[in-house]
C-alpha cells in the first residue's frame, strides 16, 4: 500500500475494526469518542511539525477531487486539465509570459485581413504509439467537439470558424462546410467570419488538442483509460486507481525536452487539511493552503502566492421563481459587503462588483453594484417583499470539496438574513453531482468560478452569452451578445475596452444573472528542492519544466 493511501486510512481503520466487535454496543461510543479525540490529536501533533523538506524518486501533488473526465474534447473543470495539460499538446501553449508560442505548430501564418490562419505542423511529433500527429488528427477532434451528439459545452470555443456554429447547432449538416481544411498532413487552414484578436490563444486550451479517431472508436467510452489512451505530450497515464491515484510517467517519443521529473503521482485528496498534512510529512511536493492555514504559513519560506486571473461569483437560474425578477436578482447582490470575504477566506483575495479580472484588459473597478443594503431592500419592496416577507423558500447550492465554498455560503447566507431579512438555505453537493444539475436543471443560487482559458476579456464574458454552455443562468440579453461578438473582433482598443464597459454594466448592474464576489490569488507550499516549476495567473502548471535541484 502507498504510504499516503496508509496515512489517510490507517486511523479511520482501527475505528472501523473496533465497531464490528459483537457485543460491545453499550461501551461503543464511549471508545468512538476517544479513539476521534486521539486521531485529533495526532493531526495537532503533526500539524506542529516542521515541514519535511525532502523530495522523493516522484513529484507528488494532490487533486482536489477525481478528475470527471480525460476527455479532452468534453472537460471543463480545472482538475481535469491540471492532468490533461501534462498528457497532451496542442498547435501552441504559453510562454512565461503567457503569449501563444509554437507547440505542435512549428509557426502559423495570418492573413492580412486577420481571417485566415494557416498553421503548419512538426514533423518529428508522434503520439505515444508511434504514429506521427496529423492535420486529420485536429480535424477529427474539432470535428467531435463540434458535433451535436457530443454534447460539448466548450464547442463555442470554435465558433469564430465559418459554420463551426452552425455545424453545432444542427443547421449545417456536412462538416467540410466548417472552415477548417487539411492542406497536407501537416498543414491546416482556418478561415474564420471575422477577425477574432484573440484566436492564437485558443489554439493553446485541451478542447482544441488533436485526438485520434481509430481509438475513440475502438475504446468507446474507456478511451481515456490506461492502457487505451493514447497522447501526446510529456507524460503518459500509466494508473488511474479512481477516487485514488493517478501516475504518469515519462513519455520516451516526446519531441520536446525530457521532463525533469520520471513519474508524476496525483492523488485524490478533497479534504485541504488532509492534504497539508501529507505535505508535512514529506508525502507531498507541493499543496495548496486552504483559509484555515493561512496564518500559520504565510511567512514560511516554502510559501508562494500568485494573483489569479479567476472570478468567484453566485449565479441565479433566471427561469425559476423569484430570480426571473432582475429587481430581486440587483436586491442580493446590493445586499453583500463584499469586504467581508477576504477577511474570512484569508487568502489575499480581492473583492468585486464587476467581472472582467483585475490583471486583465477590460478591468474596471468602478462598473457593478457595490453593497448598499437600503437600495437592496428598496428593490425587494417593489418586487413585492418588503422587508422580506412573502419571499419563497429558495437554496443556494456549492460544491462541498472545498472549505472555502462553506465559509462564502455560510457568510452569504448571514448577510441576507442581516440586510433583507431572506433566510436562504444552503446544499452541499459533491462536485460530479453538482455538475450534473448545472447541466440539467440549475439550482436557484449556485456558486462558481471561472479561470481564464486565454488572457483576454472574451473568455469571461462570452461564457454569459445565449450560446454559451457555460451559461447555466438561463439568462440571455441580444445587445450583451452582439456587444461581446463585436468587441472579439474590434483591434482598436478604446473601442473594445467601451464595448466591454457597456456589456459589463448588462451583466451585473442592469439584468444581474450573476453576481461577482471576489478574485482569487494562489497560496500554496512548494518543497524549496523543486525547481522550474512556474506558477502563473491562469494556474497553468506545466511540470514538464519543472526538477529536483540536485
């Protein structure tokens, strides 16, 4: 057994050996209850050890949760492509600096009107079986993300090529109709309807990478299994023990650098504190620090913290009852001090009423609904609850693998309660779960978050489009959506930046389908023995670059 499968279940095992002693019923709970207060303070025990600054023969990390999926063409959340960026490549990736350089694409070519881009393959890049990457190989997969029948949230993310939309929609039937062309077995053509400035940053995100046809049609839904799955990039999925471990391994027909690391051990740990733990006893390299930890670490010299281009908010299913009224919807969110969330999480987040993240262009400070509790119980009142009477039951729904989810509900709930008098319940659901339901049937309230794909305003703001299947508000406004089409292709920038002013105040002043809360920063542990591993604003983690110091 792995020594961090044993740490994590060792002492829940002598509690679960002891309760299947027969006839021990009437002294059972008293041994419960002290076998809990020994655990207890065993972890205080090891929380008041030093660090362990060893690294050992693998780099080890912890996932916050199971990955949903290695579908590349279908993830959407940021676990699975923490794996799926160490597996895979596309035409380009990002530079320190987080600027689109060559990857697969050995250079790319654009148009003089900016519609047209031709890129132009490596010939030495092969995938994990041997076979070379082909033009075909990015055809098919643009081809599965855009096919209705996938299902694919992040198909819009194609929708500046010709007929990729309508080829979503149904409208378009024949696939060769979509502006996408293999010019050879290493050249590719794009034509796009418009200029978009900001379509080199595309081609860096998972849903675009290539994806072979002959094993998705072999595997069928366990292509992404070890031993089915075939890849491209640095690391190679050797294990994937679910709810456990992953383990990757050095891919020998990579054509870039060998990574500095042989193996790459992920493992499943939703509990932060649990994680810390193993950290500090050596059985982690890196690991994130939750609120709890914060104080005690933030001097610590293993400790590093990074600005996120990452929004927090709440949306409303602008379908159900009482939020399809926008006066209720501007009510919640004038009701929230904002200022109280980062003294709460403790993690040097910033609080905010608009959206486009500060670091950004298109940040501004100034656009969105800061707390003003009269103003918000002025609107209820004439949305027909004054002072909160008459107001339905309603939920506010967030996914539990996170503590912090726990204190902004809790502290949201306090705040509506104090400044509206609404007493709104809370749920807690497991992350596949929740998933599920923002997919199916959005809760009232839901809780999240949105890391930038691309460094640019029109990945925040398109995911509130009507065509966005990130849009689980069930809201849609046609002059936002023209606003943000317009601004995607606009290179001036004082127009596109008035552009984005203009959407910003639809999104959170006017129709408020959401409500931005606060941007986040990074605050994790690194073993000061590994080098090379960047931590940048989008928490892009390449590992490829990364090493033991010798």
């Amino acid at each position: 057994m792995d020594n961090v499968q044993y740490k994590r279940q060792h002492a829940c095992a002598c509690i679960a050996i002891i309760s299947f002693i027969p006839n021990l019923e009437p002294i059972w709970k008293n041994v419960e209850m002290f076998l809990k207060k020994l655990f207890i303070i065993a972890l205080i025990f090891i929380a008041c050890v030093k660090p362990s600054t060893k690294c050992g023969q693998a780099f080890r990390m912890a996932l916050s949760s199971e990955p949903p999926t290695l579908d590349w063409n279908l993830a959407t959340d940021s676990v699975s492509f923490r794996v799926i960026s160490q597996l895979m490549e596309g035409l380009a990736r990002y530079d320190d600096k987080l600027n689109p350089v060559p990857a697969i694409a050995e250079k790319w070519d654009v148009s003089k009107d900016g519609k047209t881009y031709i890129y132009y393959l490596r010939k030495n890049v092969r995938w994990s079986d041997g076979l070379p990457v082909t033009s075909q190989d990015f055809l098919f997969s643009w081809k599965r993300l855009l096919d209705p029948k996938t299902g694919a949230e992040y198909a819009y993310f194609l929708y500046d090529i010709v007929n990729a939309e309508e080829y979503n929609s149904g409208k378009v039937k024949d696939f060769s109709s979509v502006g996408v062309k293999a010019l050879g077995q290493r050249v590719i053509q794009v034509r796009l309807k418009k200029p978009a400035v900001y379509f080199p940053y595309v081609m860096t995100f998972m849903v675009t990478f290539p994806m072979r046809e002959d094993i998705v049609e072999r595997f069928g839904d366990r292509w992404t299994e070890p031993g089915n799955i075939v890849t491209n990039g640095p690391f190679l999925l050797m294990e994937w023990r679910h709810d456990y471990k992953l383990v990757l391994k050095v891919n020998p027909l990579y054509y870039g650098k060998k990574p500095g690391f042989e193996e790459v051990r992920m493992f499943v740990v939703p509990e932060p504190t649990t994680a810390l733990t193993l950290y500090e006893t050596g059985d982690l390299d890196v690991v994130g620090l939750s609120s709890v930890a914060m104080p005690r670490f933030r001097n610590h010299p293993d400790y590093r913290k990074v600005t996120q281009l990452r929004g927090y908010y709440y949306g409303f299913n602008t379908g159900r009852k009482p939020f399809d009224d926008a006066r209720v919807r501007a009510a919640f969110s004038l009701a929230i001090d904002r200022a109280e969330l980062p003294r709460i999480l403790n993690g040097g987040e910033i609080p905010a009423t608009s959206w486009i993240p500060d670091g950004m262009f298109g940040h501004n400070p100034k656009i969105g609904l800061s707390f003003n509790p009269d103003k918000a119980r002025s609107l209820l009142a004439r949305a027909g609850y004054p002072a909160g009477k008459g107001f339905p039951r309603v939920t506010a729904a967030f996914n539990s693998e996170s503590h912090e989810n726990k204190l902004v509900a809790e502290n949201l709930q306090e705040q509506w309660k104090r400044n509206l008098g609404i007493h709104v319940e809370l749920d807690s659901q497991e992350w596949k779960v929740y998933l599920k339901a923002l997919k199916t049937d959005p809760p009232q309230l839901f809780r999240l978050g949105w890391g930038a794909d691309f460094p640019d305003p029109d990945n925040f703001m398109a995911i509130f489009t009507s065509n966005s299947g990130n849009n689980h508000s069930r809201w849609g406004n046609p002059r936002f959506d023209k606003l943000i089409a317009r601004a995607a292709a606009e290179p001036d920038r004082i127009k596109r930046l008035e552009m984005y002013n203009e959407s910003q105040k639809i999104l959170v002043e006017k129709d408020v389908p959401m409500i931005p809360l606060f941007f986040s920063a990074s605050n994790l542990l690194v073993k000061q023995c590994v080098k090379g591993l960047d931590l940048n604003p989008m928490d892009i983690m390449y590992l490829k670059d990364a090493h033991y110091a010798n």
